[in-house]
C-alpha cells in the first residue's frame, strides 16, 4: 500500500512545514505543485523532501488538482491543502483503514472536514473526500468548489463513509488568511465565470450566496440563494450538502430580518421537501423562534432537529448542527426553563454539563430549574449543593468560582451558604 500526498499551494509558508508533516512516516511520496509563490513556500517544502513542480495559475482550481494527480505514483491518494491536516491518531486510524480496504472496490473516503475559527474551535463540520484511490477515472471538475467525480460524473463514486472515525481539521476559514482571500475578490471572479459556463447552475449560485454572507451583504447573498432555489431540480440526492446549506443560511438571513412567518415557512416546507433528513433547517428554526420568545416552537424544531441527526447521521448533512451541538442543547433546555418543563430543562442542562462544565448558560439554566420559581426552592440547597459536587470538582478553584458566581447571579443566598461550606469542607 503506498499512499502519495499532493497538494496545490501559493504562499503558503505559514502551513506548509505542519502540512507535510503529519504525513511522515506513513505516505510514500509527497508532491507540491506551487502555482506562483513568491515567499518561502517551495524552500521549506523542499527542505523537507518534498518533490515540487511548478504551474502557471489558470484560474482554475480542478486543473490544478488533477495536474498534481497525475504526477502520483502510490496506489491511494491524499490530497489535502496546506491549511488541512489529519491529527496524528487519524492517521494510525487512516492506515487501518486503507488496510481493511485492500481487495475491495472501494474507491475513497468520506471524512468531517472541522472548519476552525480564529480561537481554534469548530465552526461548522462538513463532509469531504480527501483520500481515494489513484485512478485515471476519478477526475475533479470545476474551477472553485471543485467536486472529485468518477467517469465525468457518468457513474457514483464507491465511497466509504469514514465521518465517525476520520476528522481533517481546515484553518482557511479563520482569521487573516481568509480575510484575504475576500479582499482578492478571487472566489467571486472564479464562480462568476462559473456562472457564465453554467447559467443557472444552482450550485454555482449557493456558492456565491456563500461568499456575499460571509462578506456581510445579506441582502446580495439573499438574492443568490433565492436563485439557487429556484434553479434546483424537483429531485434532489438526499445527501445533497451543498443545496442544504443555500436552504440553512437563508433561513438564517430571513430569521436575523425578522421576515414575516409565511416567508419563512414556505423556505422551510420547501427545504424539508427536498431534503428530510437534514437537521440543520430545524437547528436554526429552534434558536430563531427562541431568540423571539416562541420557546414551545423553538423546543418543537429543537427537538426534530436532534432526532433527525441521531437517525440519518452525519454523512453530508447537518454540518451546522454537528459544530453547535452544544449550543443545541443549551437553548432547548432555556426553552423547558421557560415552559416549566424543569424536568426536562434539568436533563439539557446536564447533558451539556458532563463535557462542558464551565457553560454557564447550562449552570444557570440548571439552577433555575432545580430553585423552581416559586417562594421555597423546589430542591433545598444542600440537596442541590450535593447534586453539584457529582457534577465539579470542590477542589479546584475554578469549579469554585464558576458556581458561587451562578448562584449569586440567580439571587440563591441559600445556595450560596451551602457551597462555602461545602468549599470549606472539601479543602
């Protein structure tokens, strides 16, 4: 099994020397096509064993790609940007896999692609192939959001889905980095003569919904996506990522503009139509209903939405509900608060609690719960001080401090007292 590592760069000297090392030891040869560097890029990638080859840059990504693909020699390849790696566990995990794969006529990989954010957290979790095998049918197309397809498209690809136990983390969506690519104005150009090769094309015009809303013009993006809408066929694949997401950011946009109900609806029945299993719609009804005080409606999506992700899974879909699970669950459970449903509000609230104890938006909410809103808490505050310790560490001062600080927000004196006893004790 040899696994060849391509990739297309330009100036990429902050990346390149972490993009070709999470690959030592285990790919059989690394291939850097440079399309026009002029920093230290193809020095350090040479410095590090790395054959380079240069292209002059057409405008277009998927040409790019295959040139570098059809330098490889390996019978798998895996090709990753310079802002994209595998955590050191994923490729012992990688390597199992292609090892099961032997023999088989699988031809790639499906992993989560984690988009982060400037502080190193998960902005949204896609679906993308990054390793497949080294085969002259399997081709990219397009200039931008290039697609890998076999046979021109004549043919599905055979994909194993790996999104559970592979993860490439990507850093171009964060800070400077993409904030340069907006003022090069290059993805914009690119989809625009997209656009004019494939009028109509409504993947084409969702992405270009992308790049307006990222940039802050909602009203523009909005136009995009209602194009892209419009423009789609009356059958869609059920793993469709790229027509979920025009659904989920106009959703989005109409909710911030507070657009009158029936708008909404329509753009919502009409995503469920076309894509059932897709969670995110439901995700983003929830917080939108939520944010506007409709806690019965905004439980009611909230809820579809976590059912829909445990039965179709993560495949494809629901990348915006994969990223903010936690949030999820902390806004479902400020609806049960608001409901009186403390029950049902205590068990969001722990759910989010036993992975991230510092929410303090859980804390509060579980506090709220267990005090009740009548006169004399519902749960006495030594029982409640108990029920915590199971939950933080007495010992440690910011468990400490996290839960005197929620307590004397929620005007809990009794609460108050039991913790600095049960501080006191525990030291």
């Amino acid at each position: 099994m040899r696994v060849s590592q391509c990739m297309i760069v330009k100036n990429e000297e902050a990346n390149i020397e972490r993009a070709l090392s999470w690959g030592k030891g285990f790919v059989w040869e690394q291939i850097v096509v440079d399309t026009g560097s002029t920093d230290q890029t193809v020095d350090i990638a040479k410095s590090m064993g790395a054959c380079v080859y240069d292209l002059e840059w057409a405008d277009d990504f998927a040409a790019a790609r295959n040139f570098a693909m059809s330098l490889a020699k390996g019978d798998w390849i895996a090709l990753l940007d310079a802002d994209e790696y595998f955590a050191p566990q994923d490729v012992k995990t990688l390597e199992t896999l292609l090892t099961q794969l032997h023999g088989t006529e699988t031809e790639a990989i499906a992993a989560a692609c984690i988009n982060l954010n400037e502080k190193g957290k998960p902005g949204s979790i896609a679906t993308q192939i990054r390793v497949f095998r080294n085969k002259p049918e399997l081709r990219y197309r397009r200039r931008i959001h290039e697609q890998l397809l076999a046979e021109e498209g004549r043919r599905p690809m055979r994909v194993l889905d790996a999104t559970k136990e592979l993860s490439v983390f990507h850093t171009g969506y964060c800070g400077e980095a993409y904030q340069k690519k907006n003022v090069s104005k290059r993805n914009l150009r690119l989809l625009q003569k997209e656009l004019e090769d494939h009028p109509g094309d409504s993947e084409i015009l969702g992405y270009l919904g992308d790049e307006y809303h990222s940039a802050g013009q909602s009203g523009r993006a909005e136009q995009y996506y209602r194009q892209a809408i419009e423009a789609m066929p009356s059958v869609l694949d059920e793993l469709d990522a790229r027509s979920a997401a025009t659904f989920t950011y106009l959703l989005q946009i109409l909710g911030d503009r507070q657009a009158p109900d029936e708008e909404i609806d329509r753009i919502y029945s009409k995503g469920e139509r076309l894509l059932p299993g897709e969670a995110d719609f439901d995700y983003i009804m929830g917080r939108s209903f939520a944010s506007r005080g409709e806690y019965e409606k905004g439980a009611a999506h909230l809820e579809l939405a976590l059912a829909k992700l445990e039965r179709f899974g993560t495949n494809n879909r629901s990348m915006r509900l994969q990223a903010g699970i936690q949030d999820a669950y902390e806004v479902l459970a400020l609806c049960y608060l608001n409901q009186g449903e403390l029950q049902k509000g205590i068990h969001c609230s722990i759910a989010v609690l036993k992975y991230a104890p510092h929410s303090t938006t859980s804390l509060v909410v579980l506090l709220k719960c267990l005090k009740g809103d009548r006169e004399e808490p519902a749960t006495p505050a030594d029982q409640t001080t108990a029920f915590l310790s199971k939950l933080y560490d007495m010992k440690s001062s910011a468990d400490r401090q996290i839960l005197a600080t929620a307590a004397k927000t929620l005007g809990w004196p009794a609460l108050e007292r039991a913790l600095e006893a049960s501080f006191s004790g525990s030291l």
